[in-house]
C-alpha cells in the first residue's frame, strides 16, 4: 500500500523541433507503471539554488539554448543526474576529442587545430595576438596531417554543419578565410570502405549500425565481422566512458579492416524516425527508456564527477 503512494520519480526532458522520439520515449517510460513518469521540462526563469523536481533530466538541445545550458548546471548542483553532463557538454571539442583518442590507444586521423581568422571586437592584432606565428605556414599545417585532400571542420560543430574536404592548400585557405570566429581543426581524410555509427547508452551499452554518409543512409544490418564489431564497441566504450556521455554516438570511418574514430561528439545524437528507420528508431526509444528508469531509481549525480561536488552531503534518492 505504502508503495502505491509513493511519489513517482520524475524524468524531464529538454528538446528542440524533433518530433519522432521525444513522445515515443515519453509514453514508454510513462506505460511501464514502475513509479517513474516522464515529461516535458518547463522553465521560465531560473532562481540560483532552485530545487529541481527530476531525478534525471535528458537533454538533446541546451547546445543550441544557452539558458538551458544554465538551468541544467544548476540542477547538477541540485543532486540530479543530467543526461549529457552540461559541464563536459560545454568544455568538450573535436580537437580535445582527437587528442583524447589517440591517448587512449584508439585509432583516429590525425589532426590540427588552426588559430582562429577572425577574433571578436577588441582584439587588436600587434597587441592581444603576440603569442601567434604570423603568417601561418601552409605547407606545414598540410604535410602534419598527410597532405591533401584533408578535412577542414569547425572544432565545437555538428551535424556536418562546417565540415569541408579541401583537395588544395589553395581551396583550404579560401575555406580558413570564411571562418569567421569559429574555431577550425584540419584532420586527415580518410577515404573509407566502409563506415558505422554506434549508439552509446549509459556507457554500457552500444548499438553498431551500418551508415552511409554520403546518403546519409541507415542500414538495417551492419553486416561487420566479429572482430571488427568487437573493436568498435570496445573502442566506443572508452571513448563516451573517458568523456562521461550517456547518450552520443561514435563515427568510424574504415579503411583496409581499421576502423578510426572520426566523429565522437554528438552528445544530441540522430534519433528521427525518418532517418534511423523503424527498427533502429525503436531500440533508441526502448532502451533510452531503460536507461531513463534506471537512472532515475538509483543513487546517481552527476556532480559526484566533479571535487565540488563532492563536497555536498546532498541526500541520495534510491529504490527503497
């Protein structure tokens, strides 16, 4: 009896225009009946130290909605456990991510980041830039990662947005010079044989899946062999454990049986129906469900990651 009148343990959910997932995920926790309900999160104004009624809070647009991004810091300051974590989310860069890889043994391209073309009103260059090589040396920035044809990509960017393969050093300065205050990386191009996308969930869980990126095209069956499935998992688990995503998907272009990690950042990672297709659309809503309800009965902050955070004896809501 006691048990019927608990409250329910709240999961809240931050989305932008997507459709297709966020409702499907909503009912599924919501039909399971086992004390967790799910909904959307709304805010209007956030006072600092406001409680937070969710346990767990998953969120696929504060990248895109600096307010979010705020009121989700503060309900890691609050005891919840946020899926991704807004502090990492914020820090995290492609750059950072290539260096990350190759310390951790996985493969890779190489890559370099570039001093920025343009800087922000106040920078005058003689004076707030004496720590920059002037001009840059091209033909050393191009021989670093193996020459052309190489990939020039903006270092905090997704969905291909600002990702150019450049097949000259002329075409890629032309591309440097319409950067504007973006932050570049140029990185080997890897032409590939083949290529996967893997779903990461709770960092414990991966779905490999076959992917196109030239169609932008899922395959039903990934069709990989044991061996190279295996890597990829093994090597997609260090990753998002080593960065701390609950929720991203990693990219491996393959080439002669080598997978490299190309694409780790996507911590609001594909999850529409129209593009993933039904089966892979319907293991994103079930298992995230799991994951959710997981989460949400156990003890878990994500401010335990942090020395600030530890030093709060913030109460633990568990499954008793």
């Amino acid at each position: 009896m006691g048990e019927q009148n608990k409250e329910p343990l709240r999961v809240g959910l931050f989305v932008g225009r997507e459709w297709s997932w966020p409702p499907a995920f909503i009912e599924e926790v919501n039909r399971r009946n086992e004390g967790v309900i799910a909904e959307y999160v709304k805010v209007g104004g956030t006072m600092m130290n406001e409680p937070v009624p969710y346990r767990v809070i998953i969120d696929r647009i504060s990248h895109e909605v600096p307010y979010y991004r705020s009121y989700l810091k503060n309900a890691v300051l609050q005891g919840v456990k946020v899926i991704n974590d807004p502090f990492m989310w914020t820090a995290d860069d492609k750059f950072f991510g290539a260096s990350l890889a190759d310390k951790l043994g996985v493969a890779s391209p190489k890559t370099m980041v570039l001093p920025n073309k343009d800087y922000v009103p106040g920078i005058v260059h003689s004076e707030s830039l004496r720590n920059l090589k002037y001009p840059l040396d091209w033909n050393w920035i191009v021989e670093q990662v193996g020459g052309t044809p190489c990939v020039l990509k903006d270092a905090h960017g997704g969905g291909w947005k600002e990702v150019y393969v450049v097949h000259s050093i002329a075409e890629l300065i032309w591309r440097y010079n319409q950067s504007g205050l973006l932050t570049m990386v140029l990185q080997e191009f890897i032409k590939w044989d083949d290529y996967a996308r893997l779903m990461c969930l709770g960092q414990e869980e991966i779905y490999v899946m076959k992917y196109d990126p030239n169609q932008r095209r899922y395959h039903e069956e990934h069709g990989f062999s044991p061996e190279l499935h295996d890597r990829m998992v093994n090597d997609a688990l260090k990753l998002n454990r080593a960065l701390g995503y609950d929720m991203n998907t990693v990219e491996f272009a393959i080439r002669d049986g080598v997978p490299y990690a190309i694409d780790f950042m996507n911590p609001a990672p594909d999850m529409d129906v129209n593009s993933l297709g039904r089966r892979h659309f319907d293991w994103m809503v079930t298992h995230m469900a799991d994951l959710a309800i997981r989460l949400a009965k156990s003890g878990a902050r994500t401010m335990d990651r942090y020395p600030w955070g530890k030093q709060f004896e913030t109460d633990r809501v568990t499954a008793d």
